[in-house]
C-alpha cells in the first residue's frame, strides 16, 4: 500500500481515537483505492486531498430535550455530520437509536459520500441522528422530541444545503413530524428539504421499497455478470425491518426461495419460504418480535441467537442479505457461511460485514456487493424525490421502479468497469470505492483548497 494512505490511516487514528466505526470505514475506502492513489501520488499529496477527504466539512452536536407524557423532561444529544458537500447538497438519513454516537455519525456520513456518488446524482454526504429511542415511546412523545430535535436541526439544513432522509427509527411517523416543525419554523413549504415523506405532501412513489428492491436489483445485475441469478435460489435475510422486507419481496419475485429473516433476539427459519404478508403484520402493523412468526406458522422455527454469530447466519443459503446493522458478520461468521455453500452476498445495511470477514469472502471466490453500492436504492430514490419536488410533479410507482433498476445497473457497471480497469477481476468492493472516489477527487480538484 502507498505510505502516503498509510500516514492518512494513521493520523486518523490519532485523530479520532475511540472513533471505532469511523476509523473502520476509512481504513476500508483508502486501502481498496491505493490504485487510483499510486497513479497520482505526488499531486494529491501536495493537494492534501486525502487528509480533506477523511475530515468532515462540519460536525454539528447538540443537546434535545423534551418532556415525556409524565411531565419529565429528557434530555437527548442530536448530531448532524456535513462530511463532504463537493458535488452536491448533503444528503443522508437521520438515525433514531440508543446506539448512535459521533462515531457512528461520522462512518455513516462518511460512506455516504461514496454511496451518493454512485447514483449519479448531484449529491454530497451527510448523516444525522440522536440516541432517542423511539421503542416504548407514545406518538405523543415521538412528536414532542421530534420538534424539539428540528428546532435546532433548521438552522443547519435546506433543500439546496442538506436534505436529511430516514434511517434506523425514523420512519413516515418521524419525517412527518420532523418536516412539519421544519414548515413551522420556516414558514414556507420547503418540500426538498427532507425526503422519504408521505405521498399526500410530497412524497414518492417506491421510496419505501427502494432500498430493499435497489439491493436485489444489483444483486441480479452481479449474478447475471457471473453466469448465474437469482431465480431458485435459497436466500437468507437479517434484520426483519423496511430494508429487510422489500429485499425479501423482491427476491421473491425474482425467483428465490426466502427461507429466514431476523431480529436482534434471534430468527424464524421456514423451510417451506417465508410468509411475507405475516412478517410486514408483525412489523410494520403490529411493530412486534419476529418470534411471533411462529404463531402464524407453526411449521416455522423460531432460532435464539447465541454469541458470537446470530442464528440466522448458520443456516445453509446459496445468497445471504444482512440487512440489519453494522458489524453483523465477523471472520468467524463468515466461515461458517462459506462452508455452508454460499455464493454472494449483498450489504443492504451500512458496513454489515468488518475487513476480516470481506477477505475471506473474496479469497474464497464469494460474489461480494458492497453496502455503498448495493444499498444506495434508497438515497437514489431519495434524489428522485427531491427532482420531483422540484418539477412539483409526481411519477408513478411504475415509473420510479423502471428508473431504480436503470440506477442500480448503472452503480453495478460503475463498479465492475473500475474493477476491471485496475485488474481487481470481481472485487466489487474496491471497484465502487474506486469509482466513487474518482468522481468525488475531481470535483474536489476542481473547486480549490476549500
């Protein structure tokens, strides 16, 4: 590797110590471009592009509180990381979650640079988000912290500055409470301002779905270049959430045979193929444990997880979808998902699987579809809504749907065209951070030392 990426590598450790994630996700990007960066060494060195690149444009930290329906006022910290506005308005979700923390932020807003990139869109990356946890909380609650958390937000966010979306724990229920404080504050109806809103004020059509569908669609497309597909393959799919339930949907639909999906507790195995009209009641109705499945079907069987690998991984599949947090598969898993005869695997969460557990997969001829690439339905679609709020114009679900497969297409041919240019053969990873990265560098280089 080029001892300029290594100093970088470095000094971001220094810099962020206790930054985990964050620190993960550089080491990842900067290690898979070393081609690019022996190519044009010295001129980025004397640019200090990398050292720009890995720091973000803004860190925004803030404290939100709030009173509970028992009259108690909670106290909350909100963050939005601006990380790199260079072709685009910052755009990213916001994340609800105890877990959330600056790390976390800024591995998110960080990848999505990338991700942003490759949809060929005029958009930077961004991320937000707050520790809130929206589980257990009354819609009352929910309005009151969301309005709090966007009384400060707007000061930092606008439809040509940075257009946050929806994430872990923000769904419908929180844009819409989030965008009408927005249009309280702003008094002015800003539609481009946030996306994933509801149809009635703005929305899109497929918005809900893109994600989920975006990722079988590139997976289809890396198959497809591989002399396979998706048709009569056994899939299994971690998380049990929007992305999860449309990449289930869709895989269905493509042929395959969904045998398992997941929650932080454990997984539901059926053999027969997962019912998906029963996990979106459980979900997304009832907004309950996957273990309920089994009540619906008895047949099914309901696996508790068990460190250091969740249930859902030890199943046997041909195509595995982790499509629930980051850091979900480890070297250890990933073992047991080869020896189990897997073919590929596609990141519908954000950095799903850590460096180890990417090589093995690699060295051991796994199709291997990258999170910045193969999830970046969602912010695709995203940026189709913010065109149509611009037209003040609406497609159809059809129409949106057509225009999501063209996008992802384009994203897996971005990725496989630098792989091959560099003789990374189907290093897909490398070949979307490649990619990405070119793009983002000369627009970087073009504006000057900002």
């Amino acid at each position: 590797m080029s001892e300029y990426i290594l100093n970088v590598i470095n000094q971001v450790k220094e810099k962020n110590a206790g930054e985990a994630q964050f620190i993960q996700a550089v080491d990842e990007v900067l290690g898979s471009i070393a081609p690019v960066v022996l190519k044009h060494e010295e001129e980025y060195k004397r640019l200090g592009l990398l050292e720009r690149i890995v720091e973000p444009e803004r860190v925004i930290s803030f404290r939100v509180p709030w009173v509970d329906d028992n009259g108690q006022t909670r106290v909350n910290r909100g963050f939005r990381v601006q990380f790199n506005g260079s072709i685009g308005p910052y755009k990213g979700g916001l994340r609800f979650h105890p877990t959330v923390n600056q790390s976390i932020m800024k591995f998110l807003a960080f990848e999505q640079i990338f991700k942003n990139a490759l949809t060929g869109f005029p958009i930077g990356g961004g991320k937000g988000g707050s520790d809130f946890d929206p589980k257990g909380k009354s819609d009352n609650e929910i309005m009151r912290f969301c309005q709090s958390f966007m009384t400060e937000l707007q000061k930092h966010i606008g439809q040509d500055v940075d257009v946050p979306a929806g994430d872990i724990g923000v769904g419908a229920r929180e844009i819409g409470y989030l965008f009408g404080q927005y249009r309280r504050i702003k008094n002015d109806f800003e539609a481009g301002v946030l996306t994933g809103k509801g149809l009635v004020y703005g929305g899109s059509l497929a918005r809900k779905e893109a994600t989920g569908y975006g990722l079988v669609y590139f997976m289809q497309e890396m198959l497809c270049a591989n002399g396979l597909s998706m048709q009569n393959k056994t899939v299994t799919i971690s998380g049990s959430g929007n992305v999860a339930i449309y990449a289930c949907e869709k895989a269905q639909a493509c042929g395959a045979k969904v045998v398992a999906m997941s929650d932080s507790n454990g997984c539901v195995y059926d053999l027969n193929g997962i019912n998906l009209d029963i996990v979106k009641e459980i979900k997304e109705v009832k907004r309950g444990r996957i273990r309920e499945y089994v009540n619906y079907v008895p047949e099914a069987v309901y696996m508790e997880n068990n460190a250091p690998t969740p249930a859902v991984y030890t199943i046997k599949a041909d195509v595995v979808l982790p499509c629930a947090t980051e850091n979900d598969i480890n070297l250890e898993t990933a073992k047991i998902l080869v020896a189990n005869g897997l073919i590929a695997l596609g990141e519908g969460a954000n950095m799903p699987t850590n460096k180890e557990a990417i090589e093995y997969f690699l060295e051991h001829g796994v199709l291997f579809a990258p999170a910045k690439a193969a999830n970046a339905g969602g912010v695709a679609v995203s940026a189709l809504e913010m065109s149509q709020n611009s037209m003040r114009y609406s497609w159809t679900f059809e129409e949106v749907d057509k225009k999501l497969e063209r996008i992802m297409a384009n994203i897996f041919a971005a990725a496989k065209n630098a792989a091959e240019e560099y003789g990374l053969g189907t290093n897909y990873l490398a070949g979307a951070n490649i990619a990405a990265f070119r793009k983002i560098a000369d627009a970087m280089i073009a504006q000057g030392v900002i």
